[in-house]
C-alpha cells in the first residue's frame, strides 16, 4: 500500500515523562500539527495549550491507522508514539504501508533503553523478547543460564505470567525487577525471584527485566540444532538427534527464509529450524490428526509457538503454501509427486532435504542425485550398551541424506 501522492505524517515518540521529555524538535511537530492521533493516555501527556485536535484511536486500531491519509485530508497530522516510533512501534507500520518517504519520524528514548539504564545492562548485550499480543511461549527459545532477557509485554499481568513459565521450564532461580513508569516522575520497580514471584499485577507500562538461573537439575537447550530426543513428546516418528543436527546443516537454516517441513513426525525440524532465529518460519506438514496436535505442543513448549502446523498429506496439501527457501522430506520420497512438487515450489537458491531409510526411497533418491545433482550421503550412528557385562556399540538404521541447492 502506498500514501497518496503528496501525503506525509509526522510521528513524535513520547514517554512516561510527558512533555518536559521532549526534545525541542519533538515539541515543535506537536505544537504544529493540526490533527493529532495517539491513544488517550498519550493525548493527556500534551499541554492544553497545543491547539491540535486530539483523536483517540479506536480499538481495535489498524483499520484507523491503515485509512490515516483518507481521514485527515490536507491537514498536518502529527501520530503519538510510546518511546522509539520505530522499536515495535506504529511507526514501522506506518513505514511497511505508506513508505519511508511518506513518514518523518521523531524518535524518543525507548523502553529498553531506559530499562538498561536502570539495570546497567549493555544494550547489544541485552535480548529483547516482545510478547505484545504474542504468545509468552516465545521465551523459551531465549532462556539459557546467565542470559539477559528484557520482555516487552501487552499490560501488567506480564511479570507474573513470566514468572509463571520460567519457574516451569527449571528456571525458578531467576531474578526478575519489573520496571515500571521508566523516565516519569512514578517511576516504580519490583523484584524478585520467578518461583517466588508476589506481584500479580503491575503498572500497564512494565518492562520486565530477567536475569535467567537455572534450577538444579535443569538442562538448558541450545538454539543450535540437535536438541535432546526427549524433548519432544512423540510416538516414535522422530528425526533422531544426530541425524537431526546433520539435515538441518545442510537446510542451512538463515533469519526470515521460510521452511517446509513435510511428513514432520514430531515436528522436530521445523521446531529447530525456527529456534535458529526469531525470524526464521517453517511450515509443518503432517497427515495423522494425533500427530499434527502433539506438533502444536512440542513447538510452544520448546518457544517457537508461530510454527504453522498444517493438517493434510502431500504433495495435495503443499498447493496452498507459500513458497519456500528449504524443504525437507522426512518420509514419503516414494509417492508419486512429492519430491516434484517440493522442487517446482523452491525458490532461487533454495535448499532441498530428503531423508531415506528404506532402499525403495534410497532409489528415488539416486535418481533424482543423477536429474538434478546435489550430493548424496549414507549416515550411521551407534550408541554404546551394555553387552552383559561389558559395552557395544548397537547401530541404528542407516540414513541416506540427498541434499541439492536448485
């Protein structure tokens, strides 16, 4: 969506100090403005003596946002913002509709600025999960013994509900400060340990701090794949831990490329694939309703809960999805369309997987190595037992990995 040709809004951040927060260049675009659009509590914070009219947005806002241009036509509109426009704020909305060249922005110091101020945290050390009308599951990908965590949340149930989830996922030990207000004259905090959290509520406008300990016992999990088998509640279609870690470097995981993940089992794939990085997506395709459910769940509990789960079986269910950057094929190589469909759907420089165990498959496999190219690879792992009183080594099933970049 572009503005009309001419069309420009000014957005001005503001905090919980108000007007005597502001830079002079901030004041001045407010007291120009002829129309001006915030929520009700960031009207309030500009004097009575700025003579622009005051519109509250509605609720929901998108809509009074996305029709901004056809609501106030020729006028001076200036938008109110809390903290940085531009940090999770309207003002990259307003960029990604109307264009760069359509919004000026005047940027204010933002909530985790201010947070790590208070906390004397250095901000590129710092990570910053936002679960503002997201699910809290999000964390979870982010939480490792000594780790920084500063969470934006949507109101003041935020901490508790944090402190909530850390204490269930062994990380009772942690430390938390809710900090509350940042840079206004009622500037609160609140600390405490996330098992013995006593703050139900706070203040709306809480940023919550965590320094994460893991409790005795608790084993932490990587971003990096592999991940422990029995992190994943399943019945046994599993793509196995060192097998996993070996497809997904060959899916060379990258932030923003999307993933589709077909005959996914557990959903372990696609979970790691995403815990890569916050941006990374995958699609999971999975035909038995059982396991398509318990996929759901291993993805919330293990932080990725915006796993796309799709219910169907290829190469039918694969017409709808959106084009991918990587697939991979955890089974089903031998019916008729999959590995064509999942090749025609690449993208440029897109990654294809395929996983085979049985020799039927291992022969689609090598036809396909001889049409196309890529390289094929035969895996096997052993793990040491008991062998009466002694140890062995027990393998497990070979795995041919055909891997191809189109």
């Amino acid at each position: 969506m572009s503005a009309p040709e001419g069309w420009t809004v000014t957005v001005v951040g503001i905090g919980a100090d108000g007007w005597d927060g502001l830079s002079p260049a901030a004041r001045r675009a407010v007291e120009g403005a002829e129309v001006l659009r915030g929520s009700g509590r960031q009207l309030s914070l500009v004097p009575e003596g700025v003579a622009a009219e005051r519109v509250p947005w509605p609720s929901p806002m998108a809509v009074a946002v996305r029709e901004l241009p056809e609501a106030h036509p020729g006028r001076r509109v200036v938008v109110l913002a809390s903290g940085d426009p531009m940090y999770s704020g309207i003002g990259t909305t307003l960029v990604r509709w109307f264009g760069a060249a359509a919004v000026d922005v005047v940027p204010h110091p933002s909530s985790v600025t201010w947070a790590c101020s208070r906390m004397g945290w250095s901000v590129e050390e710092t990570t910053v999960v936002s679960v503002v009308w997201k699910p809290v599951e999000l964390l979870a990908a982010q939480v490792s013994p000594g780790r920084r965590l500063l969470v934006l949340g949507a109101d003041g149930t935020t901490p508790a509900e944090v402190a909530r989830r850390l204490t269930d996922w062994g990380y009772g030990a942690s430390r938390l400060t809710a900090l509350s207000q940042l840079g206004g004259p009622t500037e609160q905090r609140a600390t405490g340990t996330a098992a013995a959290w006593p703050h139900a509520q706070t203040d709306p406008l809480t940023i919550t701090a965590v320094e994460a300990v893991a409790d005795p016992g608790t084993v932490p999990l990587s971003t990096v794949p592999g991940l422990p088998d029995d992190a994943y509640r399943n019945d046994g279609q599993l793509t196995k831990r060192d097998v996993r870690a070996v497809t997904l470097s060959r899916l060379v995981p990258l932030p923003g490329q999307l993933l589709w993940d077909v005959g996914a089992g557990a959903g372990s794939i696609g979970i790691e694939w995403m815990r890569v990085h916050p941006s990374c997506r995958a699609v999971a395709v999975e035909s038995d309703p059982e396991r398509a459910h318990r996929i759901g769940q291993n993805a919330a509990r293990l932080g990725v809960p915006g796993l796309q789960v799709v219910r169907g079986r290829a190469p039918e269910a694969l017409g709808d999805l959106p084009a991918p950057d990587a697939v991979f094929v955890g089974g089903g190589a031998t019916v008729p369309g999959v590995l064509e469909n999942c090749w025609d759907a690449l993208l440029p420089g897109g990654r294809l997987v395929v996983n085979a165990v049985t020799v039927e498959s291992e022969g689609v496999l090598a036809q396909w190595q001889t049409r196309v190219g890529g390289s094929l690879t035969r895996l096997q792992v052993a793990q040491a037992a008991p062998v009466g009183g002694f140890t062995g080594w027990r393998p497990a099933m070979p795995v041919t990995i055909w891997s191809v970049t189109r």
